[in-house]
C-alpha cells in the first residue's frame, strides 16, 4: 500500500485545469491538496486496487 497510498490515487482527487495553472482538490472533504499527500480517508480507485492486488497477491 505504500507504493499506492496518496490523493492522486483516490477516487475523490479531482483536478482542474485553472487560467493560473491545475487546480487539486478532495471532493470528499472539500480541501484542497497535492498529489503526493496523504490522508487517512483514502479511498483508492478501482484501478489502484487492482494494482495492489497484482503486487501482493492473497
């Protein structure tokens, strides 16, 4: 999971592209963050879990 665990993988990371530069927020919380943040809500993707489940198998 250390490999995965960070906003940009969350399913509530959204980005927008802004006229001053990317905008990057949590919709769940209503903060905005960075990419390579973390927090304990993290939910990750479909396709994050996928990859964790290829790498470290059951």
């Amino acid at each position: 999971m250390k490999d995965f665990h960070c906003c940009a993988t969350c399913q509530h990371f959204k980005a927008e592209k802004k006229a001053e530069g990317m905008k990057y927020y949590c919709s769940r919380l209503g903060y905005e963050t960075k990419t390579n943040y973390k927090f304990n809500c993290w939910t990750p993707t479909k396709q994050v879990i996928n990859l964790m489940n290829k790498k470290n198998p059951s």
